[in-house]
C-alpha cells in the first residue's frame, strides 16, 4: 500500500487526544504520506489537500488487539491444527488479517501460530510489502510450553502421536534454543505458557505453573539479548508471581494476580492483559450446559479480580484472545472492560498508549499526534460517552492508506 501523493485532511466533528482526554471539536487531521502533519481544530487546507468530511464521528488512533491468534478461526481449536494444513491456515489467516484491519485494529500482537510455526512471519512480511491486507504485526510464531503442559496434545490417542500446538522447551538450554530457533525464523517476541490446566475449587482458582522463576528470567534474559522481549499465558498464581518477577512484558489473561504480584506490576509497569471477550465468548457458546456453567463460573471469578485489579492501580493492555471468536469482532473486549470497572478513556489509553508501548512502537502509534504514523480512525458519536462505538468504525487509514470508508 503506497500513501496518497497529495496530502489529505481528515475532518469530523470530534478528534480525542488519548493522553489527556482532551476531545477537540471540530477535529482535523493533516496527512501527509504515511505520517500524521498536524492534528487540532483546524489544520493547513492551502496544500492542495483533499478534504474528508467524516461528519458526527470522533478521530481515534487505530485500534491495537494485544493478543490475537490470526491462525485460528470459531471450532474446535485442537481440532483444527490436525485436520488443517498450514498453507489452508496461512490463507484463512491472512482473510483474519483484514478482518481485523477493516474493524479498525491497525496493529496486532500474534501469540502464537497454534502449531503452524513460523508462518505468521509470512503473514507480516506480506501485509509490510504491501500484497496483503492487515495490521502491523509482532508475531511470536508457536507459542512454547512444557511437554504435557497447556497446549500439549493431551486429549488424543497417544499412540497416535499428535504434535503439540506449541514447541517444547523443558530447561533453561531447551528454552533459549527454542527461542534462538524461533527468532533465525522471524519471531518478534517469545510467547510462554506459564499456567494450566485451570480449576475453580470451592471458588478459588487453582492452575499449576509451568516454569520457575528462574527458567522465566532465563528466557527473559535471553529474550533482551535477542532485542525482544517475553509474553505469557500466566492465569494465576504463582505462575503469574514467577512470570512479573523475571520480568516479562506483560501478564495475559490475568485472572488472579496476589497482591505481591501486583505491587511489583505497579513497580515494574509490567500490564495485565485480561481477555474478557473469550471468556464470555467460551460461556456463550459452550457444547454443554455443564460446560458452559464452568465458563460462567470463572469468568465471574474473573471479573471480581478485575475489580480488585483496577483497585490496585495496575497498568492494563487490551487484547481479546480473537480467533476462536470471529476475526473483526474483538472490539467488544474494550466494551467489557468499561463494563467491569473502568473508564471509557483509562480503556483506550490502555489500548493505545500501553498498546503501543507493549508492541514497540511508543511514539509511532496510538496518538494523533505530528510525527507520528498516520493510523486513524472514525467511530460514529462520542466514545467517551458510548465506548461500543469502537465496535462501528466507520473509516480506517494506516499509514496514510485508506483501506475503508
């Protein structure tokens, strides 16, 4: 996707500065090429520009999802990484690609291909050559976890050898050649498995840790070596205690935090990513009422910790777990996280101002602001007062290119 050559200027009725919370009226941008010129009330139209009115909307940066899996769609999970090829996922990932941008999420964070290995490093090689349509992506490739841990195969005949959905890394040296492996591949980052299964007894949540403190700081360590950082699934503790205190870049799911864990998140600004959209996806759409009771169960638990969270001070991202739900969807995740307890504007500064930070592009994205890259957005009214307007984006720029309006 090349920019437009002459310059444009974006016109609407409203434009929110995330920062601060300031929301300009009228609200204009200046672009030009793949950057953002000028942003206020009113910009330079004497440049030949081509003005765009977008009428009752208010101008957002685009949307980031922290945690997608672009190779998964609605099914049986561990099914469709048996019965699919990768060059089908590939494809059917590169369809969740545009999906995603077209519903205004214009950077992604993969965390994990589900078994097609590297395969989402061709998928971000593509979108950044401009043959395919999607968001800018970190993509870790497979996820990596412990033989018989969370993503292991573990439902199958085992005399029928399945493959894991994740690479197996069980020490310190099985690890740090995992990741060496991942990234001669294309990997940005590392994804680790921490915790699981997950259990609620007598109404506490009770999930096993995958690795020690010690092996987390290893990759950790390794991970800053490489210029990348680390990512886990950690839904509980101690694994979610382990994971802050090797330092990683962020807790996904986050279901239980203790109150030590979340004094050294507060410390370290190490943010919790909650994924709510899949739980109560998974509650929804669960194949048994039993099924779907358990669902129910803990995604009550999970709000209650929510709550206790927000309450801590905690820094948040936002990320929907989207793939097992249908791709272009995962904007309800902001909406429930306005539900359970925050602010309309605290939720888009996680999404854009953690979100850029989290995905390594702090001062690039996630504000409109001279300078920075021009992915923009149009949302009908004001998302300070309805935040599900985020779930009707109306126009979508990235990088200067209007790829919906």
């Amino acid at each position: 996707m090349i920019p437009a050559a002459t310059p444009i200027v974006l016109h609407a009725a409203r434009l929110l500065q995330v920062d601060t919370g300031t929301l300009v009226q009228p609200g204009e941008i200046l672009v030009e090429g793949d950057r953002i010129r000028a942003a206020g009330t009113s910009v330079d139209h004497s440049l030949g520009a081509r003005i765009i009115d977008l009428g009752d909307a208010t101008l957002l940066p685009g949307l980031i999802d922290a945690h997608v899996h672009l190779f998964l769609h609605p099914g049986a999970e561990d099914l469709q990484t048996v019965e699919e090829s990768v060059p089908w996922r590939t494809i059917l990932a590169e369809q969740a690609a545009k999906a995603d941008l077209l519903a205004g999420f214009t950077a992604e964070r993969d965390m994990g291909t589900e078994g097609a290995g590297s395969a989402d490093s061709a998928v971000r090689n593509a979108i950044n050559q401009g043959l395919i349509l999607g968001p800018r992506l970190r993509v870790s490739g497979n996820a990596i976890d412990i033989l018989g841990g969370h993503e292991d195969a573990i439902h199958f005949n085992p005399a029928q050898h399945i493959l894991s959905n994740a690479d197996y890394a069980n020490s310190i040296e099985q690890l740090i050649a995992v990741m060496r492996a991942q990234h001669k591949e294309g990997s940005d980052f590392a994804k680790i498995y921490e915790t699981g299964p997950d259990r609620l007894i007598d109404g506490e949540l009770h999930t096993p840790y995958q690795y020690t403190e010690a092996q987390l700081a290893a990759a950790v360590e390794e991970a800053h070596r490489l210029g990348t950082g680390v990512a886990v699934h950690a839904m509980g503790e101690p694994g979610t205690l382990y994971a802050v205190q090797a330092g990683v870049a962020s807790i996904d799911h986050a279901t239980q935090l203790s109150d030590e864990t979340m004094r050294l998140m507060r410390e370290k600004q190490i943010p919790a990513v909650p994924t709510f959209a899949i739980f109560e996806y998974f509650a929804e759409h669960a194949p048994s009422p039993a099924v779907a009771a358990r669902e129910r169960a803990l995604l009550d638990y999970k709000i209650r910790e929510f709550k206790r969270q927000i309450a801590a001070g905690i820094p948040f991202a936002v990320g929907s777990d989207v793939g097992p739900f249908p791709h272009g969807a995962q904007a309800r995740e902001l909406e429930l996280m306005v539900r359970y307890g925050m602010k309309p504007l605290a939720v888009l500064q996680a999404d854009l101002i953690q979100g850029a930070k989290l995905l390594g592009w702090e001062g690039q994205i996630g504000q409109l602001k001279p300078g920075y890259l021009a992915d923009v957005i149009a949302v009908p009214g004001n998302p300070l007062e309805d935040i599900s307007a985020v779930e009707r984006v109306s126009f979508v720029m990235k990088g200067g290119v209007i790829v919906r309006q």
